[in-house]
C-alpha cells in the first residue's frame, strides 16, 4: 500500500479491514475502537471475534457466499458483538477480490448504527427473525428461509412486539430499523 492510501485506510470514517478466509489480515484503529479491541488485537484474528455467536458467524458467513457470487459485493444491517459482550448494530459492507473464491480476499467496511437503532435482548432466533422482517420478508417467507413453521415465527414476533412495546408490525418494523415514530 503506498503512503497516501495507507493514511486513507488507517483514517477512514468507517472500520475497514482487509481479509483472507474471513481471517482479519489488517484493520485500521476505527474499527478496532469500535469493537473494543487494539488494532493488533485482532491482526490474524478470525471476524468471529465479531459476532454474538460462532453459529451466527457461520450463518451468516453461508448467506454472505452466496450472495458475493457474481457481484463480489455483500452488505447487511446486523447484531455484532464487542470485545465486552455489548451487543450492538452494525452495518456491513462488502467487496470481494476474487469473484471465484469471495472470501478468498476481501475489504470490509463497518458502521456502528447503534444510536439509530434500539437494541432489546433478543435470542439468536429473534434476532434472526427481526433482521428478515426489517428486510421486508412476509412471516412464510422467513419460516422457509429459517425452517420453522410459520406459527413458531408468529411465536418470534409477538415476543419482539412485546419487547419493543409495538402496537402492531408497522411499528415494530419501525423500531427494529430505528425508524422514529
């Protein structure tokens, strides 16, 4: 990296972080703050270390393959984990280099949107059902996409509704996006 994008990497507004095998190889000091961590912390750590749970890394690793097929290009709104345990949103961006092998080599960007978007206990199920009802999925839709029944994601919704105090989905779409009403 010459000097100039070396600076804009290591000073971006965002956390980048450039990796291999979703192996983090460097990051800059922004997204090493964001998650708690020293920069040297997380050199040659896996972006594990990043998420509420090994199966969401995995899970999520799985849907990030497919999608990077063809384009190289991934983004989401998601949970992500602290160094503390804090759970927090997250937007994420990114941009294979190889279209072939996508997470062969990649960059990443991310953003704490925490201050945009309320954050109640969730399990990892609800978790997942919120972030496909925020993608504008119907409640069949995200049965077949998680495997369950429809009435055991009806179960996961009114959990939330009740969490987030919603009158009805709108509302409750509306605070999981950080929407104000």
């Amino acid at each position: 990296m010459d000097d100039f994008a070396a600076l804009a990497f290591d000073n971006a507004p965002v956390g980048l972080a450039l990796t291999e095998e979703r192996q983090i190889r460097r990051c800059n000091a922004r997204l090493a703050d964001m998650f708690g961590f020293e920069p040297e912390e997380l050199s040659g750590a896996s972006l594990s270390v990043l998420y509420p749970s090994s199966e969401e890394f995995l899970r999520i690793g799985k849907i990030g393959l497919e999608r990077m097929k063809g384009s190289g290009r991934y983004r989401d709104e998601r949970i992500m984990r602290r160094k503390s345990g804090d759970l927090f949103w997250c937007r994420v961006r990114g941009q294979s280099l190889n279209l072939e092998a996508p997470f062969a080599r990649a960059v990443w960007s991310f953003a704490d949107i925490s201050e945009d978007r309320p954050l109640a206990e969730m399990s990892l199920r609800e978790r997942q059902v919120a972030k496909l009802l925020a993608e504008g999925n119907t409640t069949k839709e995200i049965a077949r996409l998680l495997g369950l029944s429809p009435r055991t994601v009806e179960v996961h919704r009114a959990r939330l509704m009740k969490k987030f105090s919603a009158r009805n989905s709108l509302e409750l779409i509306a605070h999981i996006a950080g929407i104000p009403l």
